[in-house]
C-alpha cells in the first residue's frame, strides 16, 4: 500500500465534522510555501536619501549630515 492508499483509508473513518477541519489542514499545508526569512524581508525594503547615504549613513543618522528638503 502507498502513503496516499493509507491516506485515503484514515480519511474514510472520519466523521463529516472532521473531514472539514482536515480540509482546512491540508488546504493550508498544500499553500505555495514562501520565503519568510530575515534576509528575504530585507530584501523588500526600499530606502529612499542623498546619493552618499550609504557612505556616509552615521553622519545622517546623528545629525552631522542633513537630508534635503528637512
């Protein structure tokens, strides 16, 4: 017997109740899987500022070095 023979088989002894909380299960568990790590959220953000943020970011972040416009 395979796993999905074996499946089907617990799945037939279930009452009606549970077979819809099953469904919910397998409905969440067969979902696209994505990627929720750190390094991919990161890679969402977006940062607008001067060309030479990124060079000069601690100069801006305590106050030596102002952003255009503020």
């Amino acid at each position: 017997m395979n796993i999905r023979q074996l499946i089907d088989e617990e799945i037939s002894k279930l009452e009606e109740d549970e077979l819809a909380q099953l469904y919910e299960i397998v409905k969440n568990f067969s979902r696209p899987k994505t990627n929720n790590s750190l390094f991919s959220k990161l890679k969402q953000v977006k940062i607008e500022g001067p060309v030479d943020f990124a060079a000069n970011v601690d100069l801006y972040l305590n106050g030596e070095k102002k952003i255009d416009g503020d």
